[in-house]
C-alpha cells in the first residue's frame, strides 16, 4: 500500500457493550492498515454499564504507548439510538472513507485494507463482507445458525454468501465520504433499520453496494430466544416505517414473515371457530416440515446438539419479525392519519 493512502474513519456506535467493546476496540487498533491514515470515533449513548470506562482504558493504553493513530475521541450520543450516533460521528469524521463498526463484533486484522481495495477496484459506493455469527451458548449458536441460513433470513445474502457480488445490503459497511453528502445522513427517527434504509435509499439514487467476503468479521449473535424475539420483532415493527418512507419494499422477503404469521393466525382462529385443526395443519405442517429439512441441512455443517433448537429458534425467528410488522402496519398508519388529521384545516 503506497504513502497516498486514503484517510479511514472508523465509527462505534455503542451504547452498554461493556461484554464485547474491549475485543472490538483491539480489532480496530490492530488493523493492518497504515495507523497514520487511521481515525476512531466512539460514540456512545451514555452507557451505564462501565462501557465508557473500558473505552476509555483501552484508548488511553493505545495513547501512551505512543500510537500512531492521533486520533480516537470518545463522542456522547445523549439520543442514545444508532442513527444519532452514525450521524454524530460522520459529522466529526475526517475520513475520505467512514466505515461503520459495531461494539457486537470482532473485525479481521485486513478489514479496513480489504474495504479500501474493495472500493477503490470497484464503482461501488458502500462495501462490506458476509456477517459471521458465533456465540457461547447453545442456544446462541442455534440463532448464529438460523440467521446464517436462507430459510432464516430469506434472500438477505450479507448472512451467508461465499461469493463476491452486487446486493442490496451489506453488514455494517465502508462508504465512500460524498456518499453522504449526495443522500443525506442515516435517519433518525428509524432506531431499527437505519441502515437497510439508507442503503434503500442509496441504491434508488444510482448507488451500487458491493459484497465481498475477503472482508472478514464476525458478530456476537443473541443468546436467547427472549433477546431474538425482542431484536427480530423490532426489526420486523421498524421495516413497516423503511416502507412506508419510500412507498414499496426494497425486496419481497420482507413481507413474507408477515404473511406467514397472518396465515398462520388466521387458520388457527378458523380451525377454533369451525372445530378443525386441518386448516392450521395446512400452513404448520409445511412450514414445520421445511423448518426440519433446514435445520438437518444445517446439522452437516455443525453439532446437532445444536440442530436440536434449531427448528424453535427458526419459529421464534419468523414469527417475531412477522408479529412485529403486522402490529407495525397498525401503528404505523394510526400515526400517519392521526397526524394528517392534525394538521387538516377545519
């Protein structure tokens, strides 16, 4: 790599990541990137769980042992929402290139080197790699399992492809820095899904969004099934707001989960009403039948141990995504005719 390197920016937006921060932050700081070309910005929503001060440790070690990297700054985000905090830090940021990091994830030694070369031998204006979920639980491998399958995340290929390519997203991502003065910054009223967004919104303006797995990293999934409920179903709640934004889906696969559970519910409610089970066997079966296959196709490649949760936790996958755009559909709309009401003149 010659001396006319392009200036990185590295953004943490983090708020309570005091589990995972310290192995991201040595990731960050052990890149084989020139440390000269290099800047860090941490942003974070007022943690209260010794987040800062892990931060802070990590950083000030780096500091006195005389690192190249001149800068690192710790940046409040008192918003205390991901949007607010890539905004804060693209505001502050000198780099020719952002790069978006998240505290949940460890990046490969070549990962800001394999960004810049993606970016620079392509036309591509967002580049990242294939997200690569572990976990320390069982039941948290099952959900790394499930989120890399394409039964589990349909044709969101971030989550499992082997092959460079054109997509419509990317993990996290390193865009180019007038990216962000040609569509705008990251919306902030979206606290999930702002970055499915903004890439929305970046393709529909002529952008082009590169997938290339030399970039390499790997995310720490949930390790419940209460924590995936909770993270899909907000997923699926702020989707229904990304579509009512841009007036259509950016792909069908959203919408699926949400025609499954309202099948699904529907046929529950006939079978009590009309006292046959056959019409929820018609949609359960199938899907528990296809849910299996998935999840022996997944045991060829891991401990069936863990295959055992894996038709659960692909349930509780589809069915929390599903669950929180149909009642996402509800509010959403409430929210637009109550607002248009208000400001309707009398």
């Amino acid at each position: 790599m010659t001396d006319d390197c392009l200036l990185v920016t590295v953004i943490l937006p983090i708020r309570n990541e005091a589990r995972y921060i310290e192995r991201c932050l040595n990731a960050v700081l052990a890149q084989t990137y020139p440390r000269k070309y290099l800047e860090i910005l941490v942003v974070d929503g007022m943690s209260d769980d010794g987040t800062r001060e892990i931060v802070e440790r990590v950083c000030g070690g780096q500091r006195n042992h005389q690192s190249e990297i001149k800068n690192q700054k710790l940046i409040d985000n008192p918003e205390r929402i991901v949007p607010t905090a890539l905004n804060r830090g693209i505001r502050a940021a000198r780099g020719d290139v952002i790069v978006r990091v998240d505290g949940h994830c460890v990046i490969a030694p070549d990962y800001l080197r394999c960004c810049v070369n993606a970016l620079q031998a392509t036309d591509a204006d967002n580049v990242g790699g294939p997200m690569r979920a572990v976990s320390e639980t069982y039941i948290g491998q099952a959900i790394a399992l499930a989120t890399s399958s394409p039964f589990g995340v349909g044709g969101a290929r971030f989550h499992y492809a082997e092959m460079a390519q054109w997509v419509d997203t990317v993990y996290m991502g390193a865009y180019r820095r007038e990216v962000f003065d040609r569509i705008g910054l990251f919306d902030e009223e979206l606290v999930r899904n702002q970055d499915d967004e903004f890439n929305f919104r970046l393709t529909r303006a002529g952008g082009k969004i590169w997938l290339d797995p030399q970039i390499k990293s790997i995310y720490y999934s949930r390790g419940t099934l209460r924590r995936l409920w909770k993270q899909y179903y907000e997923y699926g709640f702020w989707k229904v707001r990304v579509i009512q934004k841009h007036g259509r889906p950016a792909a069908l696969r959203h919408l699926v989960p949400a025609l499954f559970v309202g099948a699904l519910g529907a046929t529950l409610l006939l079978s009590l009403v009309t006292q046959n089970p056959l019409w929820f066997l018609l949609i359960f079966i199938p899907y528990a039948l296809a849910a299996l296959a998935a999840s022996v196709w997944s045991g060829l490649r891991s401990d069936w141990r863990i295959v055992l949760f894996l038709p659960i936790v692909f349930f509780v996958l589809h069915v929390s995504y599903g669950a929180g755009f149909l009642v996402g559909l509800i509010h959403w709309n409430l929210r637009v005719r109550t607002r248009a009401a208000m400001v309707k003149p009398s």
